[in-house]
C-alpha cells in the first residue's frame, strides 16, 4: 500500500436470510433483503447449495428475466441451464455462466449434486438504463478460463473479471468495470488490494474467519465496505475465502418486479404484457 492509501471501513456486516425461491430451493440472500434492498449496481446475491438433494433439485423452472445481468458460479455439482430458444449449458463446479438478459431471457436453472452434494452463487447485477433493452448475451466461463493467482505470499485468486497486476480475467460486465474474484488468504497473510472509491464494494465471506479492513469476520456473512480506496484482508486460523466484487453506481431509478428490472414502472407493466401477450422476447 502506498502512504496516500485510505483504508476502505466496514460500513455494513449483513447475516444471511434463508429463505425458499424457484420451486423450493433453500438459500441464502444477503442482497435484495429488506436489511440490504439494493447495493448499486448489484440487486441480489444468493448462497445456495447443501448436502440434501430436496434443498435444491426442484430448482428454478421457466422464468423471465429483464434489464440485468445474472452471474452464477458453481463449487461444487452443477447447474443445468436451458433458455426457451433450447439453448442448453451445464455450468459443472468451477465454472460461471453470465448471462445478459438484455430486452429478454426465459430460462430455467437446475441444480444437480455430485455425491448429492452442490453449492453455488448467484449475483445479480442491473444494467444501464442505455443497455436495458440490448440484444441478451451469454458468457460460459469454463473452470479453465479463470486464472488461478497468488498476488502475495499465503494469497490464492480465481480472477473471474477484472485485474489483478498486468492480468485480466475472463468475465465482462455489460456495463463495464465490473470486478469479481473468489479469495482465499492463509492464516497471519494478508491480501492488499487498490479499490477506487468511486466503486461499490462488497466481500462474502463463505469459509473461514479473517480480518477484513480491521474487523473479525464469521462466516456467512457478507461485508459492504465504505468509503477508501483499498482493502485489506488477514487470514485468520483456519483461512479465510471470499468473493470480493466491486461495480460502479448506476445512480438510476430503480423499477423492480422479481427478475424483471427496469427504470419506471411503466417499463415493468410493458414487459408483463408482453409476457402475457406471449411476445416478450426469448432471447431472441
Ligand atoms: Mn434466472
């Protein structure tokens, strides 16, 4: 860290809310819960994923989404993807699938265990106003597109988007600047990185306790970092892993019914018409 380095603070520690959704699928929700409605840019982030098929396998069937981006990174079994354009993809442990909604996707997700076991993450990020409406685009991430890093000693990076060094990963945010790398730091190490303060910033914390900018973290839980324009990370005993991800603001209004986000609610009404009138647009 350089002298002129503020530390960014820990403005918020939020405890996951469980909580059902799809057609019985048990999760995690840190955002789009009433103690985190929205962290601009991003309108959600779900933890799910267990030992216990029936908490997952009915899954998230057929459903609309509009004017945001889904990012879903699997740990471990995987995820089943179809749109209704019959577009199919599995994203198998390692990999992320990010998905554009654009103007339009209707899709389905189907967890699958390996061993009955499977976990995953999914965020949800809102687009621009000027890109609501784009034509719906689909990144398949494989596991070995993702570069593996060690930034500094006792630190190990999945750089999934955004830079590290001279090194970019693989995911690209529709609206640019988007940052998201899965972290783990070893016990008594610590992993420094520059964060500008125009950024949204937060850390979910899924393994391990650490030191995150000075506070003791549990996990689960996730930590929106403030005002700073650096992140400092000690591992506690038994290591600690996170995804940090960071987005600049939209600073737009924000019109929202479930997976379908727009600026006004005439928006959200046009595109419950179309899906009624059955022309809303597949994908297509
Ligand atoms: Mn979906």
């Amino acid at each position: 860290m350089s002298g002129q380095s503020a530390l960014r603070k820990v403005e918020k520690v939020i405890e996951p809310v469980r909580m059902t959704d799809g057609a019985g699928v048990k999760l995690r929700r840190c955002i789009g819960t009433q103690a985190l409605d929205y962290l601009d840019p991003f309108l959600q982030f779900d933890h799910f994923g267990s030992h216990s098929p029936e908490e997952y396998q009915r899954g998230f069937p057929m459903h609309p989404h509009r004017g945001l981006e889904t990012i879903t990174y699997v740990l471990a079994g995987k995820v089943k993807h179809k749109d209704s354009l019959g577009k199919k993809e599995e994203i198998i442990a390692g990999d992320v699938q990010w998905m554009t909604a654009g103007r339009g996707v209707v899709h389905e997700e189907m967890p699958q265990g390996i061993g009955n076991h499977m976990e995953a993450f999914q965020l949800w990020v809102n687009l621009p106003a000027s890109l609501k409406m784009s034509p719906p685009r689909y990144q398949e991430i494989k596991d070995a597109r993702i570069p593996w890093m060690n930034p500094m000693k006792g630190v190990t990076v999945r750089l999934i988007a955004g830079q590290i060094g001279g090194v970019t990963g693989p995911g690209v945010g529709a609206a640019g600047s988007l940052l998201l790398m899965d972290v783990t730091v070893d016990c008594d190490h610590v992993f420094d990185y520059s964060l500008s303060s125009d950024l949204t910033a937060f850390a979910y914390v899924f393994k391990g306790s650490g030191e995150y900018c000075g506070t003791l973290i549990e996990p689960a839980r996730l930590v929106v970092f403030g005002e700073g324009d650096c992140i400092s990370i000690k591992g506690g005993l038994h290591r600690t892993r996170f995804l940090l991800a960071a987005g600049k603001p939209l600073k737009e209004p924000v019109a929202r019914f479930g997976p379908l986000v727009m600026n006004s609610n005439a928006e959200i009404e046009q595109a419950l018409r179309e899906i009624r009138n059955q022309t809303f647009p597949n994908g297509r």
